[in-house]
DNA sequence: GAGCAAAATTGCCCAATGTGCACATCGATG
DNA sequence: CATCGATGTGCACATTGGGCAATTTTGCTC
C-alpha cells in the first residue's frame, strides 16, 4: 500500500500520535488529558494533530487497526481451488492474530469505560472488516454467487465480535484483564466453522 | 423500558433535535449547519442539545434507532419451544421491518458522504444490536451453548448489514437510492437463513 | 386541587476543539 | 538540480463541550 519513504514518514507520525493518545487513556482516562498533551508527547504541533485525526476519540481506537498488511503472501500458500470457507478460515487465523485481537479487547474494554469511545472503535472494526473482505473477494473470483461473499465474511465478522464482546462480560465493573485468557481463539474459530459449514 | 410520562417527554426532545439535525443535513449537508441550527428548528436550547447529544453526528446518527419496542407481544405469538433459528427469523422479518431498514440505509449513504458520521452511525447499529440480542437470548434459555445465541446472533446481523452496504455499491458516485429497490429483503433473509441452516 | 421532590431545560461562561489560510520543508519525479 | 506536490507548522477564529446554578416541568402524595 505505502509507496515510498514519504508515506511511510507520515504512517509514522500518525501512529506515533495513535500511540501517545492510546496511553496517555490509560494512564489518566480519556477525559484525563487534551490534544495538547498528545502532541507534546509525540513531538508534534497540535495542527499536525488536525490533520491525522478529527478528534481524540479517533486517534486512540486508531491503534487497534491491524493492518491486512501482505496479502499475496498469504493467498500464495493457499492452493487456488481451495473452497472459500477454508480460505476464509486460514485467513481468520493468520491475519486476525491473537495480538491484534488482545489489543482490540483492550480497546473495547476502554470503550466501556467511555461511551465516547465506542462509535470509534466501531469504525475501526469497519475498516479491518472491508480491507478483510476485500481480500476475500479477490480469491472468490466467480466461483460463488455476488451474495455469497459477504455474507460468509459478515457471519464470521459478526461471530468474532460478538465472542470477544462475550470475553469482556466476564469481568464486570473492576478492572478489565488485557489478555483474553477466557477465549481460545483457535479452538473458537474452529466451532465457528464447524456451525457455519454444517449449519446451526 | 419507559416509565412514564416523563421519559416519553424526554424522548420526544431527543427525538425532534434527532430529527431537525437528520433533516439539516439532508438540506445542506452535514457541514452546512451548525448545532444552533438545530435547536432553533426544534425550538430548544443549545445546551439542552448538549445534554442530548455530544456532537451533531451523534444526533444525526440516532434517528436510525429503531427500539426493538414491543419483545413480549412479538416472542407471545411464537411456540416456546420453536428452534432458535426460526425465532430468530422471526425476529429479523417483524422488527427490522424494511422502513427501519430504509431509514437505516439512508444513513448509511450519508455516511459515505460524510466520513465523520460513519462511526456513529456504526454506533447506533452495535445499540440495535445489543437490543435484538438480549431478546434472542431471553427466549434460548438453556436449551443451548452458551456460545450459540451470540454466534448465531452475530453471524445474521453481520450478514443483513452486509448485504445492506452491497445495495449501497450499485449507485457509486451520483445520488443514492433512498428506496431499496436492489433488494428484496424478505427473499434475502429467506436465502441467509437457508445457508445458516444448512452449511456454506 | 396543593405541595413537594426529582428531573428536564435553560443561560452563562470558558476551556478545548476544529479548521481555513499562509508558509516552510522535504520527498518524489524527471 | 529544479520543479512539484504533499506534509508539518503557526496563527486566528468560529464552534463546541460541559460545569454550575437558576428556572420550569413532571410525577406523586396528601
């Protein structure tokens, strides 16, 4: 995606503003701290900030975007016919790690604490699921009706979220636990498949 | 879930501020107008606005919140011990009836228009989500794994909004459709629910 | 009805925010 | 190395968010 040094410079800027958003939350609480103190940490002007995100909101739950980084990487050890549900399965299990889905809990958890947080963690989960989507959409070719696609990709999606929202239910009003040691993530994905393959 | 008089009062407040400000941007987009605006049209204050909403794009966004009003009438004309599937689907063709739908997608067109509105308009569908699914669960009872109502739950709902953004890709660049045209939702639920029950 | 407590709305106020503009700087392109 | 476009910055200013206290409205009890 990122062309040249450019772009990979100001990558660098945004995440580096992500990421003193992110734990300047965590220290004070979102309302503990202004854009001022964000770009003081990260060395940059509050314009700058501007620029990046709307709001702090949309600069802390930017952490939390993993991207879907070297796709053909993936796709290329998968042989060409394999039915899409596997494909989709692989995909699940190498693209959505579980470090990438630690710090979404993270952030979920976050959201909880403030409401303000939340539509922005939502859109996040947008864009991961459209990039992921995509991906999938180029490997299916013509091989399955136009519908077929995103409505696999949705159902999964949906069970993800919604499996990792359950982990959080757990631990009500205290502090939340950043690791999810209440999910295995593998063995979850391979009931959810189990479901989607021979029906509920 | 409303007590009395009162709560429907402050309904209504939320409601016709929800409304002016949908209108407003339907009228001059959504950076043609600012908060005064609104109020003046609804005939309250700007502070009470605050006391609403914590900015326009939320305000915006909630007229799509559609309350999953009535559980107990839809849930009394179903068998108690139909399968969670069919309640489900049953759920799916009375509540989110197509004008909900409808409202719904006109959102979501703004929101491609307008990016800062997209996560809270995502943020009104995790709420309606959240509604729909508590009354899924009540009925499940114990009759299955815990991990069944918010899978199945998941998977569904990820498919319908799926699908819903898929209507909002035939008319890229010009007008959108306000009326759903492209899809037949009844038809599309009956074809979702037959991969679920039978297996991708 | 009359009175009272709770809740909603309002006005005031000010720090925080969003954003247009002009300008300097740096990477990309040839 | 010369030019162009994109990025970071400083400044200015309208807009916003939200605390506080006063005021009105509502629900309930007598």
């Amino acid at each position: 995606m990122d062309r040249g040094l450019r772009d990979l410079k100001r990558e660098a800027t945004r995440e580096a503003l992500a990421k003193a958003a992110f734990e300047l939350t965590r220290e004070r609480g979102l309302s503990g701290f202004v854009t001022a103190d964000v770009v003081e940490r990260a060395g940059y002007s509050r314009r700058t900030f501007g620029n990046h995100f709307s709001c702090k909101e949309e600069a802390v739950a930017s952490v939390a975007f993993g991207g879907v980084d070297d796709a053909s990487a993936i796709l290329a050890g998968l042989p060409a016919d394999l039915p899409l549900l596997d494909v989709l399965l692989a995909v699940m299990k190498t693209q959505f790690t579980t470090d990438a889905l630690v710090r979404m809990r993270e952030l979920m958890a976050m959201a909880r604490r403030y409401p303000t947080l939340e539509p922005h963690v939502l859109g996040v989960q947008q864009r991961m699921r459209h990039t992921a989507q995509e991906l999938l959409g180029s490997v299916a070719g013509d091989r399955y009706p136009t519908v077929y696609v995103p409505l696999l990709f949705g159902a999964v999606y949906g069970a993800v979220m919604a499996a990792l929202e359950g982990t959080l239910d757990v631990d009500l009003g205290g502090e939340y636990d950043p690791s999810p040691a209440s999910m295995d993530y593998s063995s979850f994905l391979d009931i959810t498949f189990d479901y989607l393959r021979h029906g509920f």
